[in-house]
C-alpha cells in the first residue's frame, strides 16, 4: 500500500492506495500517530482504495476517536466494495462519508 | 474438470507478515475458477481475517505452523478452504458477535475479524481434532 500526505495549513490529507491489510495498516497506524499534532481536519482519500480488512477499521477507528477531540475527519471516494466493508460493520454510523 | 478435484496446501509460519504469501496462494487457487472480483475479495478478506486470528492467538506468545488447504468444491461451484493449528483449542465461532450498532466512543474491534468471515462465506464449521484446530469455510461462486 501506499500512503500519501499532504499538509496544508491545519488540513491533513492522507491518500491510500492498495490493500489496507492486517500488514499494511501497521504503516497506517504509524502515520496516523506521528501526523496528527495540530491537525483540525483530516481527509482520507479512499479513490485507489481497492480492499480494507479489519485491521484497516482498526486503524480508522483509532483516528476517528482522535480526531473527534481535535477536530474532524472524514473518507472521500470510497468505492463500493470499501464501503460494503463499512456497511457490513457499522461504520458507516459513526464515520464521516462524502458522497461522490 | 470431470470429477477431478485438485485440492492443494500451504503450510506456513502463522505470522502477520507471512499474509502476502498467503494472499498469493489464494491467488493461486483462484485462478482455475472464473471467480468475479466482488468475490474475490470477500474470499482475501476471509482468509486474512482467520490468518490473523491464528497468527496473533494461537500459539501466542510463540509461534506455530498453520495449514490451509483449498479445492474447488462443485454443485454449487465454490472455494473450500480449511486452516488447521495446532495451538491452544479455540473455537473461534463460539464467540457472540460484536455488537455493530454501538456507538464511536464504545466501538473496539475486537470479534469484527470473524464477524465480517461469518457474513462473507456461504459456511463455516470448526472442529477441534487430534490436537488441532480445523475451521473449514465454503464460498459459493454465485
């Protein structure tokens, strides 16, 4: 997988491409950890997103409840077999999805 | 096919790392059948999910072999797979499911793993064995 960031003021972008797996989501969990000081708004860009596991929500999750107390986040362009994955769950519930 | 049924295995060190191999072994199996990618994908995810569950409790906190076997199962056409361990005797299907309908502050992810295998496959059963645990799941191709 990789992982792209770009900064802009206090908005975070973070792009993933990929597989976000039980291996990949340890490089996410890493980013989110490091990246996050003095961050408002975080965006996930999910376009070449192409599979999430659990592991993936984990890491989600762990930013979600971050950022709910610094600020906000939110996936944009989260193709269908992502969001099925989030469906299934119950994320989408509590996270933030813009639609396309 | 006519009958014939090729089952084959892989037995690996059950690692979190050792899931790209994984991964290409499924691949591998796949590619004798026309399998869409919606499904696909659902079988990746299954196998990572019970993988990882193995690799992390098993035989934490050593670590141990696993085997998958896979074959093409027919009427209807599907993927069979099985993963034995010989770690400690875990049933992972006796566990109630996660309640997905709590809220963000409540959420954590553990159970979400075999939950998400539960509603994927078109079976599931899980034997203990001669000191083994044996989870056998079933996709259907439609």
């Amino acid at each position: 997988m990789e992982i792209k960031k770009v900064l802009n003021g206090e908005k975070l972008e973070i792009f993933l491409s990929g597989r976000l797996d039980a291996v990949t989501s340890q490089d996410l969990d890493k980013v989110v950890s490091s990246s996050l000081d003095g961050v408002k708004e975080l965006v996930f860009d999910l376009s070449d997103l192409s599979y999430i596991a659990s592991a993936g929500l984990r890491s989600l999750l762990v930013a979600q409840k971050r950022m709910k107390k610094q600020g906000s986040m939110k996936l944009c362009h989260v193709n269908k077999d992502v969001r099925d994955v989030l469906e299934m769950t119950g994320f989408v519930d509590f996270l933030t999805i813009e639609e396309d | 096919m006519g009958g014939e049924r090729e089952s084959r295995a892989l037995t690996i060190e059950a690692a979190v790392e050792n899931l790209t191999a994984v991964n290409a072994f499924v691949e591998e199996l796949l590619e004798q059948m026309a399998c869409p990618m919606k499904i696909q994908l659902q079988i990746e995810m299954a196998v990572e999910e019970i993988f990882v569950n193995i690799a992390s409790y098993a035989y934490a906190p050593k670590t141990g072999a696993v085997t998958i076997r896979g074959a093409v199962a027919e009427d209807p056409l599907g993927l069979e797979l099985t993963f034995e361990d010989s770690g400690i005797p875990y049933d992972p299907l006796a566990k109630a499911d996660p309640d997905v309908t709590i809220s963000l502050e409540e959420r954590d992810v553990g159970g979400l793993g075999i939950f998400l295998v539960k509603k994927i496959v078109d079976d599931i059963h899980y034997e203990y064995e001669e000191g083994k645990n044996i989870l056998t799941i079933r996709k259907n191709m439609v």
